[in-house]
C-alpha cells in the first residue's frame, strides 16, 4: 500500500498532474535519493516550492519516508520508478526547475556503459521536462563517469554546462562524507537547458479491459511475443494467476494475473498494481484470440 508520502503512479493519469499532486509552486526534483537526507534539505532550503524524489528501491523508499515523517516535512513526495520511466512517462513538459544527481551509480564496467543514466538520450528527456533555463546538477567521485557525461553534453547539444567547485551551501551525502574520508576528489556539474528537443515516447497508456479466453495457458509456457519496442513473454501459471512479464521501452514489470474460471471459458483479470500499456494489451489480444500466438516457445 502507497503512503500518503508517495504517489501511486500507476493509478494517475499520463503525465502527472503536478500542480493537482502538489499545488502552485515550482517543483524540484532528486533522482536516487537514498535515505532522503538531500531531499529534507531542498524542501527546507525552498519552502514554497515542492520536491519530487524518484528511486527504485524499496529499502531507500521505506528510509526517506521516515525522515521525511519525522522531520514533519509537507512539500516532498516520493515516487517508486526508475527515472528512464518517470521522464518518458509522468513527468509533464517544461514543469521541473531542476534535477539533483546525488551521486549515481557510475556503472564503471565498459559493458555497462549504456546503462549510465545523463547519457544523450535521457538527457532530451530531461531537456524537454525542465522549464526553459532550467538545470541539472551532477555530484559524483567517479572521474571517468563525469567525463562521460561532459561527453555526452557536447553531443547531445541541448545543454550548455560549467564545470566548477561543489555548492558550499550543500550539506552532503552519506557518500559524499565516505568519498572524502578516503581523499577523493568530487566532481561537480551544472548543466542548464539550452534548448527542447523533441523525444519519442516509448512508454504509451492504453485502454486495456480483462478478457475470457479458450487457450490452454498452461501450454503457452515461455512463449514470448515481441512487436517493436514491446516485448511480453507468458512465463507460467502459478495456482490462479498467470505470471507474465511486461516490456515496453524503459518499463519492465513481472505482473502476476489473476485467473478465474467462467462457463465461456477462463477470465483473466487485470490486478490495479500493473501498468495498462501496450504490452499488457498486446498479451490480452493475443489471449483473447485478436492476434496470432508465436509458433515457438522462447526457450
């Protein structure tokens, strides 16, 4: 269950209605906030204005909350999505000020590179988010990812950026005060907006409904199904739900769908925690007999 601190994302509409969540104000975001101690300093530093803090992690989740509770803190909400996914999909144009990155994985491993968030192509993404003139401001220890990312700024041409000294107003990080402990330098990068390009939404809400359907599910094990950036593979039947995973552009979700026998034949339902998108309408026509089943199974 969502806290009154968090936003059920899944349940909005597309992209968020910020000023409906928050009010009049300008609004600031911090991707990765860890415990949330950098979000309680911006909502303390900007009281009339609101803090929008997006992570993935459950653990980091459950942490900020508490701060936040006990810091009686009333302009921050939180929000459970990888930042791929909130730019892509819930994140209105030209309604953020700025971005904090608190020190992001530098996913250091050369296979890994495209996996590192502020590359080019988020970096549209968050171009068309923030207002015009608006700014994003990186803070990592590591200095091949921040050269990384000043590479990706010169190609990418929709910021300009200023390499200089952390803010002295900045209270630090967990990470930060270990960075420095062991004597490394730390990178900072300020990034402003320069121009709005256009992006291609990968992530699109559709009008899905629970079907019946006559297939034998449990002879569709492993089959995957893929048309453009959408991919759904039917991993198994478990009991009554039909377990399935859902891909579409960034968005990736194990959903677990609940079974239930019916004269016409089995319904399957559409739980409120999974995203009504192309995948899943995608897996229910192909259920309901509207499209054609792969001829082979993915394994």
């Amino acid at each position: 269950m969502e806290s009154l601190l968090s936003i059920d994302w899944k349940n909005e509409t597309f992209p968020l209605d910020l000023k409906k969540i928050f009010g009049e104000g300008a609004v600031r975001v911090e991707i990765g906030f860890g415990n949330g101690e950098f979000l309680v300093y911006l909502a303390k530093k900007y009281p009339d204005d609101y803090v929008l803090g997006i992570e993935y992690s459950w653990v980091s989740m459950r942490k900020a909350e508490k701060r936040l509770k006990k810091e009686g803190i009333e302009n921050v909400k939180l929000v459970r999505v990888s930042a791929e996914v909130a730019f892509d999909l819930l994140i209105p144009e030209r309604s953020i000020k700025e971005v904090w990155l608190n020190f992001p994985d530098p996913w250091p491993k050369k296979r890994h590179t495209k996996r590192r968030l502020l590359n080019r192509e988020f970096q549209k993404y968050l171009a068309v988010s923030l207002e015009d003139g608006g700014e994003v401001h990186l803070l990592t220890d590591h200095e091949g990812y921040f050269e990384f990312v000043k590479e990706e700024v010169n190609e990418g041409g929709v910021f300009c950026m200023e390499e200089k000294e952390p803010p002295s107003w900045h209270p630090g990080t967990k990470y930060w005060r270990k960075w420095e402990e062991m004597g490394k330098k730390i990178h900072y990068l300020r990034m402003v907006k320069k121009a709005h390009p256009e992006v291609k939404r990968m992530i699109k809400p559709c009008e899905v409904e629970p079907v019946i359907t006559r297939l034998d599910l449990h002879s569709m094990r492993d089959v995957l199904i893929r048309e453009d950036e959408v991919i759904v593979k039917i991993f198994k039947v478990d009991g009554d739900k039909l377990v399935v995973y859902l891909k579409e552009g960034p968005l990736f979700e194990k959903a677990y769908l609940p079974l239930e026998e019916t004269q016409e034949g089995i319904k399957v339902g559409i739980p409120e925690n999974v995203f009504r998108g192309r995948a899943l309408k995608k897996l229910m026509e192909v259920l309901n007999g509207k499209d054609s089943i792969p001829s082979t199974p993915s394994r």
